[in-house]
C-alpha cells in the first residue's frame, strides 16, 4: 500500500481523486448551504468551487448583495470531493506558492487552482487566505518538493534533515542523475512549512503580516551565509539592518494616506550569490475616523505655508538617515504617564480646510510638568523651540526609525545625549501650535510617519 501511495504522489495524483468514478466529467449534483454570519456570494461560491452567478441562477436571486444567516442556498456542480466542512482556510506567508501548498496538503495542484481561482500557482499574496481541501484525506509522511533554480543537491537534503545518499535512495536516483530546476522529489514531511526561496534566503517573515495603513512591517530574513541587501517598497528604498552574520530585518512604513490594496516588495540581495526576490502584501484600510479642528485666532498666523513648510522640511531631515546601530529592542513604553487623547491618523481639516491632512500621532493629555520619557533607547537628534511644534525633541533609534515629543513645556536633553528607555527628557506642555497642554507623540520610519502606538502593542524588530 506504502508504495501504492508513493506512485500516487510521484505522479502528483491523490488517490481519492481516482478512486471517484466518472471519468473526467463528474455528473451535475445539488448541494445545499446554510447561510452563515459572515458569509457572501462570493465566500460561498469559492467555498464550493463554484460562481457568484451560477449560485444567483440556482435560487433565482436578482441581487447578490441580500443574503440572509439562516437562508438556505442551492449549490449547483459543488466540486466533488471537497468537503465544506473540513475544507481548510490557509493564510499565505511569505515565499509560499500553490505549489509549496501543494506539497504541503494533500490537494493536487489542479485542485487547488480550481479551488481558489488561481491562474498563477506562484502569483499569491502574504496573507491571501486559500482554501486547501480537506486535509483529512490523507496520513502520509512524505511531501514532494519541487527543485529551485539556485538549489543544489546538498542545500535540500539539508534542508530536509537527509543525506545526499539518503535523498537520492529515496527518489530512486544514481549518483550520475542530476537534480535540476522543475524536478519533483519525494522528501519527508515538514512541520515547518516549505517555501520557495531563492538562495540565500532560507526563511523570510513579515510582522503584521497583512499590515494597515500608517502601519510599520517588520520584515526579517534570515541566510546561509552574510548579505547586504535593500528593500523597495511603495517607491521607497530601504537599508537592512544586522542582527547577526545571518538574520537581518528591515522596518518598512506605509503612509496613512497610501491606497489598501496589494503592493510588491522586492529584496535586492548582494553578496556571494546576488539575486532578487519579489513577494506581495496585502495593506488594509486603517479605519481612521476625521476630525476638524478650529485655532484661536491669534494662532492662526501658525497655519500659514511659509511657517509650517521650512520646519516639516528641518524634521524631515532630521529623521531620514538610516543609522545602521538599532538602539530598540521589544516593546516600547508610552511615553507619559497620562491617557491617550487622541489617536494617530485621524484625517484632518483646519479652520475649514479640506480633510487632506492626517494625525500624525498619537496625543496625551495631562498637567503641564508631567514627565516625559524615552520609550527605547536611543540618541537626541533635534532638541530646539520651534513656532509648530513648540519645545520639540527627536529621539534616533536607528535603522531609520526616530520618535518626536513636540509642545513640551521645558526640554531636559541635548543633541547628541544618548537615553535608555525611561529616561525623563522633558514636561508637557502647550507650546507651540496646540489648542491645550498635551503631548504629541510622533514616530517616522525611513522618512514616513506611522503609528507610534504600534510599537507599544508589538515588538520590533
Ligand atoms: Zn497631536
């Protein structure tokens, strides 16, 4: 029976496929779905292989948009074989394609491109969820794996705990065979998912992995042996930072403003083997709310082109540079001892002007005088009084990614100091353009503003 099934998996078939009768075209069959929260048309007809308007005709529905919990759905042609209740959802990660999927669970490819209306196995996106079949149709140890170009025989016994000896007994190869690029080959199960990675990269994650807009992603790559590497990503380059000789991270931002949707990333590599790599994220809406905001008059002076530009400018130098010394390590701490006012991102309108701007940080109210206090660690870049932003400090934290505390009350730090977490750098205040005392948390990375809060919730790199 073992070898029954290794013929089976070696000709990329799944023996329950032929054990169906009918040949190629199953007969015509009716299933029946209950609608469930959260279900459309669209959910269900990928659910059962099927189409949006091949369900509409069934049930003689005029609109796709009404469907009810509880309303029961004829389901013309369901594909035989899947199982909607065992029929597994799968979140892409990065270096997956259909065909590492198809390795991993014991649908074949066709299936799974029928499944999931996929017409490129190696087009998916991180965080695309697909639907597997049923993975209760099968007990096996063994997976295929199809060889890479830049694989070479000894990197995928390795990889798979074998020896070359080992890798070639078990797919009936001579040592004169070659393994070359496209070749399928029987390797032993993985708990760890297999990904289709060029050399060096041997694994490769991204944190959130369908991130937001105003978010920041941490993306980490890990070699077999030292890099350099830039990242694109949304028309900006990014510098890699060193973990160690093999595990390198970058942290990418995504301008609030930026359209969901879904957007390339690609990983120039140099080194010993000098390659790209290009994956693809999904960025969500961030469900920022709006907000206008009206000045006392004898502020609005402050609004005014000629005084905002010159000193966004100034900022913006300041937190551009890429320090290749990271100075944050986990989790950063709130930067005051007060609540939250308001949230970064918030789209903005000033004394009646359009909803063009955004929050770009995060507020906390309180008392002027209370502390304010580095939440990493890391060096006093920009310690000045400005007309916008008040008594303002930027803290760099390194691999290009800085924090501001602007309308403080009075600075206690100097450029070039260097402070742990915790440290005090300064009060609240209401200098500057603020309609009250609070603090103005701001964080950019590689030269974009995103959500500090994030920071406080999830660990970098
Ligand atoms: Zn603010």
């Amino acid at each position: 029976m073992r070898w029954l099934v290794l013929f089976f998996m070696l000709m990329g078939m799944v023996p329950v496929v032929m054990a169906q009768e009918g040949g190629s075209t199953p007969p015509p069959t009716t299933t029946i779905h209950v609608v469930q929260r959260g279900d459309t048309l669209f959910t269900i007809a990928q659910l059962y292989g099927t189409t949006v308007e091949a369900i509409m005709t069934a049930n003689n529905l005029s609109d796709a948009r009404f469907i009810e919990v509880g309303q029961r759905l004829l389901i013309p042609n369901a594909r035989p074989g899947i199982n909607p209740n065992t029929n597994l959802p799968h979140v892409v990660q990065p270096g997956e394609t259909l065909y590492t999927l198809d390795s991993q669970y014991p649908a074949s490819l066709d299936e799974l491109m029928l499944l999931n209306h996929v017409v490129h196995p190696r087009r998916l996106y991180v965080g695309q969820v697909i639907l597997v079949g049923d993975a209760t149709r099968t007990d096996e140890t063994f997976s295929l794996y199809v060889v890479q170009a830049g694989d070479y025989p000894l990197r995928i016994a390795a990889r798979f705990g074998l020896t070359l000896e080992r890798l070639r007994q078990l797919n009936g190869l001579d040592e004169w065979t070659p393994i070359v690029p496209g070749m399928t080959l029987l390797v032993p199960k993985q708990a760890k998912p297999l990904l289709n990675l060029p050399t060096p990269l041997t694994n490769l994650t991204l944190n959130p992995t369908i991130p937001a807009q105003g978010q920041s992603v941490s993306l980490k790559m890990e070699t077999s042996v030292p890099i350099q590497a830039t990242i694109e990503f949304m028309e900006r380059t990014y510098q890699v930072g060193t973990i160690d000789p093999t595990h390198y991270a970058a942290i990418l931002s995504i301008h609030a403003f930026a359209d969901a949707g879904v957007y390339p990333i690609r990983l120039n590599l140099l080194g010993e083997h000098p390659t790209t790599y290009e994956l693809r994220i999904e960025v969500q809406d961030g469900g920022y709310g709006s907000e206008a905001i009206d000045f006392p008059a004898d502020r609005e002076y402050l609004l005014e082109a000629s005084v905002v530009q010159p000193e966004l400018d100034r900022v913006i130098a300041v937190v551009t540079p890429f320090t290749p010394q990271r100075y944050f390590d986990g989790l950063m701490s709130l930067p005051a001892a007060s609540t939250m006012t308001s949230p970064f991102g918030t789209r903005r309108s000033y004394d009646g002007s359009p909803y063009n701007t955004f929050h770009g940080g995060a507020d906390f109210g309180g008392a002027v005088g209370t502390p304010i206090t580095a939440p990493a660690g890391g060096v006093v870049v920009f310690a000045e009084a400005t007309q916008v932003r008040g008594n303002a400090v930027i803290i760099d934290h390194g691999w290009g990614v800085y924090t501001g505390y602007w309308h403080q009350s009075e600075i206690f730090v100097q450029v070039g100091q260097t402070v742990n977490r915790g440290d005090t750098i300064g009060t609240l205040g209401g200098t500057g353009l603020a309609t009250g005392p609070h603090l103005h948390w701001e964080m950019w990375v590689n030269g974009v503003q995103v959500d500090p809060m994030q920071w406080v919730q999830q660990a970098f790199p």
